[in-house]
C-alpha cells in the first residue's frame, strides 16, 4: 500500500536551513520560504489575495509616499534589528510628512548561505514593529544574491500614508522666528551600531532609539500648534538634518548645546572616538519647527509623549543669508554647526 | 560625564576669560601658537576665540599628524596598495588626504586597493595573523602619542614570527617641528606655545624646555579640553606680562617633566632618528622623525617593497604650508572655502578636523560673513 501523502511538502528546516539560490528561483521552494516564513509572519487581509499586487481601499486625503533601504551591519544589535528598523524608518518617513501610515512593503534582498533562523528573527521582529505600529505589510518580494554579493540581508520598505486635510509641513516652510524642537537624546542608534561593530574592542551599554513616531506625530498634529517642519534626523545626525532644512527654507539657525540632551555612555563613546554626537544617526527621534507662539504647547504635549519625554526646545531659526546653522556652547562661545563632510571618521591623537 | 564636564564649565571659562580680559595689556598684541592639532579643534568647537580679547589671538601650528604628510608619503602608501597588492592598514582622516594623480586613499579603495582604516596596531597585527598568504602594511603616522603604540606592534611582531607584516613609518617628532617654525626665515612672530597635550605625557616637559632657554618663548603645556587652553592662555599672557619665559604645566594631572620612561624606552628600542624627513610646510627637517632600527629592518615596508619616496610639490594655489608655519591664517587662502572644501579637500589642512582650515571651515567661518 502506499503510504506517501499526496500533496505532501516537508516543512521548512528554519532551525539548520540556510538560504539557498532556489529560494530565489520563482519556484516552490519559494513559494514555501514566502509561504511558511513570510506570510505566516506578516499575516493580514491583503497580503492574503496572494496577487503580484495588494488591492487598496479608497483612501481620503493627499497620499503620501516613501521608501527607504536598509543595509545595516550589524544585523542585530542592542535596541533591535534589521527587521524592526526597517518598519520603523519608513513609518517615519510618512509621518514625517504628517501623514498617518497606512501600509508598508517588504522587499528582501537576501544573501545565499544566510541562516534561516536568523532571517526567522528578522521577519518576526518586522511582523511585530509592523503589528505594534498598527501598519500592515501588504505585498513584498524576494530575490537571493549569490554569496559574498549581499552582507546577509538587506531589507527595502515603501509606506503610504494619507494626509488629512489642513495639514501641511515640508522642508522650506521654516521662517526666521520659529521654534526648534528635538524629541529627545542624540547619536543612541548609531553608537549602538557602531559599538557593536567588529573591531572595537569596547562595549557600550548603548541602546538603539529605533522607534516608530507616528504616535507621537499624531498627538503634535492634534495639539492645534503650528507645525512648519517635521523631519526625523537619521542618517548625518542633528547636524545635517537642520543642514537641510536651512537651506530649503533659506534660513540660518541657532542653537544652544546645552538644551541638546546627549545620554552619558553616548557621550562617552564618541569622546572616545573622537566623533561629535551632532552627527550620529537617530531612529526614534523627530526634530519639529513650529510658530513662536507654539512652541511651549507642542513641547508640553510631546514630553507627555512616551517618546517625546526628553523633548526640548534647542533653537530658534534666524534670518541668514548664508544659510549658517550655528551653535552657542555650553562654554559660552559660538561655532557653525556644518553639513558632515564624507564620513564621520575619527581623529587621530 | 565625570572628568570631562569640569573641564567644559560654562562659568568658569567666563571667569577665565574675565581674567585673560582684565590682565592682558590692551597697548600689545598677544600672538600664541597652538602646536596640536588638538588644542586647534577644541579652540573652534567650542568657540574660544568669542572668549578672548582681540589682541589675543591663536595661530594654529602644525601638530596635526595628517597635515604635515607631504603628498610624496601618501603616494608611497597607494603605491603599496596598488602595485603590490597589500593590505593597507591605517588610522582615519588619513585615507582621505589628497595625493598625486587626484588620488587618495578612500579613491584607491574605491579602485579595488585593499584599504583598511583601523583604531589600533592590533588591527593591523589581526589582519596579518588572519590573512597569512597576504601582506600587511601599517602606514604608522603620527606624533609621539602614536609611535609607543607602533613600537608595541613590532615587538610582537618580532617576538611571534609574522612575516607579512611592515610599516610605512611615517613618525615625526614634537620638538623638531617646533624649532622649525621658530628657524623659519621671515617667519611668524610667536609670542608663546601652548604646549601638546597628549604628546607630553609621552616625551614630558623637559624637551620643551630649550624653547624658553634658548629661544624665549613661554610655553604652557595644556590638556585638550577648553578649560585646560583658555588656563594654559592665562598663564601664557602672565608669563608674557611678566617677560618671563619658562615652561609651565598646565596639564599636570596627565604630564611629568620626564614622561613616560617606559614608552621612551619602547620607543628607542625600537626606532631611530632619521636624517632628513620631509614635513609638509616645513620643507625637510634634520632628525625630525623615526625609521626602524636596523635589528627590526625586516618590518620596513620601504626596504621590504623598495618603495622610494618621491618629492611632489603641493598644489601651486594651496596656502597649507604658509598655514602650517603660522604665517597665513586658512581664510588668507584664495582656494579656502570655494575650490578646497572638506569635500573635496585640495591641501592636508582641509582633511582632519584638526587641520587648521578644515576647523575654520567647519565651525568659525561664520566670523568671515559677518
């Protein structure tokens, strides 16, 4: 008698698999690693039509659109991972835009030979932060690169979002006048990162700040105040985000160290190497320019914010031809606070 | 952070400051050279010049390892890289300063060079242990904080047997540098150093002492924090008062008048002077930096690879060497700011955030649009 089940597939071995150029293939040993590791995780109403593409109900408002490529190393690290970072960088850049998130894609890059229990815990932690931010990833894709061509995994979300009505913030809307509000300490995520890259041979009780801030945009946006820009300073730091919006809006700017809140061990890793933490990536922080008149009222809403609870106001923006954002210090002197130049390298003695 | 905040107090640098004010005679002027590097970022970051009166003013020195590389030097090392297929190893901003054939070490990197910046001679010494069919080359720069570390890396070297391992020993010295500036014909008037931080906890006070002996200048040695320069500036302006000349420290609790011995020792084990370096701005310079004794030649990488150093004159518009020897400051520079940038940088000093135009650049040049 035969015994063999029809229809019969051996489960994936996340535990001992690896990642495979079959996986890759458009065959059934994708459809197994998208079905049993993928979907299983993601699961929800869209990604459930199991179409090329996800089907969208009508949406009201201005749409807003962004995308964003993760290629962190390491993969995980203290505070998170590749996975949830993905989720939450791009949730940010819709809200930013003061939109409420609504969907989010996934597209995997992944690297032939890369365990499967690991790629387990990144796809679990981006069903989690998608889950926790409320925000569904509704379609996706998978391509596997031949060993050595990829760094494991490299992960490429797209977020839509809808703006409501009313609402309208971007990059050259700051005036001479407004308030600059930061959301809370400075350089935690990349000091996280980096000292945890091999290398250094020192540890850090560093925890990255990754975040999704939608919440915490949506209670700014609630509070009436008058909101010109919101941007989350990511890569380049502080520094260079208020870089770019100076100069979409063609305005200097002036801060103060000493309202710019930088945790102890933060401090302490760049003392070390050398770096300035002006300059060190965020993931969980958000920088808002408002209106004079509104910026004691944003800033008691958002230090009600869990996120937001170390939120001060660090400057204001000033007419300047030249575009200059500069910096009283804590010494009482002034310096320009400029664009990084290439990478952050450390200094020598 | 303990340790640190003390010495970046708000209130006390405005009474420092108060004092520098009230005791500086305003009938002269007060012209003091910061030979670090260091000193030269702490003065622009945290905007000590807004601190001091205008007849005291700072004129950055040479002490900026990077900087003084003369173009000939990196050339040696993207020759290493390229032509003979070594693991470059070296510290930071040095991968990016400019060389011959609008090349640098990033752009050999980007050309398929093996480039690796690294934070420790270990790396350089793990890289060669972990890749033992490839040679690794340390391109070993620095002043003397640098060079007790390079010692290390050799002795181990020596004493574990790694034959794929060598310096490109471009180590130069303090004092030499100091006694050229002072030699230079026309050169800067300079009033008084602040003394090197880091440097003098390795080689002491006590060579600095011919400085104010023989050439009457006062020096202060100073720590690297903002405090410890606007300290060492006071005690700069009162030696001066006084027409007295004498090496003072500032930086006592990291620098004796001896050093540390034991990295003296290292250091002279394993190192020698030698005749003729060239500095970038201060032309060649007798016994200004260190080659490996003969007994380690076996780890130098410009015997091991007959990797000549050629000469190549800066770049005809670049002020760096004027900059270097104090007689030009960066915004005197018809390149500074417009062709020669910190992206795109064309001389040495528009590379480390030490270097005196990249630090004008990146946090005073505000002072220029005012």
């Amino acid at each position: 008698m035969n015994t063999v089940k029809p229809n019969y597939t051996r489960a994936l071995d996340i535990k001992h698999g690896r990642v495979d150029m079959s996986h890759g293939s458009g065959g059934r040993a994708m459809a197994q690693l998208i079905t049993e590791l993928f979907s299983s995780a993601f699961d929800n109403e869209y990604l459930a039509q199991g179409n090329d593409g996800a089907t969208l109900p009508h949406a009201d408002g201005h749409l807003v659109m962004a995308t964003d490529s993760h290629v962190v190393s390491p993969l995980f690290f203290a505070g998170g991972d590749i996975g949830c970072l993905s989720v939450h960088g791009t949730i940010n850049d819709v809200a930013v835009m003061g939109a409420k998130p609504l969907y989010l894609s996934a597209s995997f890059i992944l690297e032939e030979g890369y365990p499967l229990a690991d790629l387990k815990r990144i796809v679990d932690s981006m069903a989690q932060a998608a889950r926790d931010a409320g925000v569904p990833i509704v379609t996706g894709d998978t391509k596997v690169v031949e060993q050595g061509k990829g760094d494991g995994v490299f992960i490429t979300t797209t977020g839509v979002g809808v703006v409501r009505d009313g609402i309208h913030l971007s990059g050259d809307l700051a005036q001479p006048g407004d308030k600059i509000l930061l959301s809370g300490s400075i350089g935690d995520h990349g000091m996280a990162i980096l000292s945890q890259r091999e290398g250094l041979t020192f540890s850090a009780p560093i925890v990255s700040d990754t975040a999704a801030l939608h919440g915490l945009i949506s209670v700014m946006l609630d509070s009436g105040a008058k909101l010109r820009v919101l941007r989350d300073p990511t890569r380049g730091g502080l520094a260079t985000t208020l870089n770019e919006i100076a100069k979409q809006s063609g305005v200097g700017m002036m801060l103060h160290e000493s309202a710019i809140a930088v945790n102890q061990p933060v401090e302490a890793a760049c003392e070390f190497l050398g770096l300035d933490p002006l300059y060190v990536a965020n993931e969980g922080k958000l920088i808002a320019i408002c209106a004079p008149e509104d910026a004691a009222r944003l800033l008691e809403v958002m230090r009600a914010h869990p996120l937001g609870g170390a939120a001060s106001i660090i400057g204001e923006v000033q007419e300047d031809a030249h575009g200059f954002v500069q910096m009283t210090t804590k010494l009482g002197g002034r310096r320009v606070v400029d664009w990084l130049a290439g990478e952050q390298l450390p200094r020598i003695c | 952070m303990k340790y640190v905040d003390e010495f970046r107090d708000g209130e006390l640098a405005r009474n420092i400051s108060a004092n520098i004010a009230r005791e500086a005679d305003s009938k002269r002027n007060y012209r003091l050279m910061e030979f670090c590097g260091g000193h030269t970022h702490a003065i622009s970051r945290y905007g000590i010049a807004d601190l001091l009166p205008s007849n005291v003013r700072m004129i950055h020195g040479p002490g900026c390892p990077v900087c003084v590389l003369p173009i000939g030097r990196v050339d040696q090392a993207i020759r290493l890289a390229r032509e003979h297929g070594v693991i470059l190893c070296t510290y930071a901003d040095t991968v990016r300063v400019p060389a011959s054939d609008n090349l640098s070490l990033m752009r050999a990197k980007a050309n398929g060079a093996d480039v690796r910046m690294i934070y420790s001679t270990q790396d350089a010494l793990k890289a060669a242990r972990d890749n033992p069919g490839r040679e690794v080359v340390f391109l070993a720069i620095g002043f003397e904080t640098t060079t007790p570390p390079t010692a290390v890396a050799i002795k181990q070297a020596a004493a574990e047997g790694l034959k794929n391992f060598s310096i490109l020993c471009d180590h130069v010295l303090t004092p030499a540098a100091m006694h050229a500036i002072l030699a230079v014909e026309g050169g800067v008037e300079i009033d008084g150093f602040v003394g090197p931080a880091h440097v003098s906890t390795v080689i002491g006070s006590k060579p600095y002492e011919p400085f104010a002996d023989d050439y009457g200048k006062p020096v202060v040695i100073a720590g690297f924090e903002p405090l410890d320069v606007m300290q060492a500036i006071l005690m700069l302006v009162r030696q001066i008062n006084d027409g007295r000349a004498a090496v003072e420290n500032e930086f006592t609790r990291a620098v004796t008048r001896e050093g540390n011995l034991k990295a003296q020792e290292l250091v002279a084990e394993v190192f020698e002077l030698r005749d003729m370096f060239e500095w970038r701005g201060l032309g060649s310079v007798p016994n200004s930096a260190l080659k490996l004794r003969s007994r380690y030649a076996a780890f130098d990488a410009e015997l091991k690879f007959k990797v000549d150093y050629v000469a190549v004159p800066d770049n005809k518009a670049c002020e760096c060497a004027a900059i270097l020897r104090g007689q030009k400051r960066p915004q005197e520079c018809k390149i500074f700011g417009t062709v020669c940038t910190p992206e795109n940088p064309v001389g040495s000093c528009m590379v480390s955030s030490e270097g005196a135009c990249a630090a004008h650049y990146s946090y005073g040049r505000f002072r220029e649009a005012a």
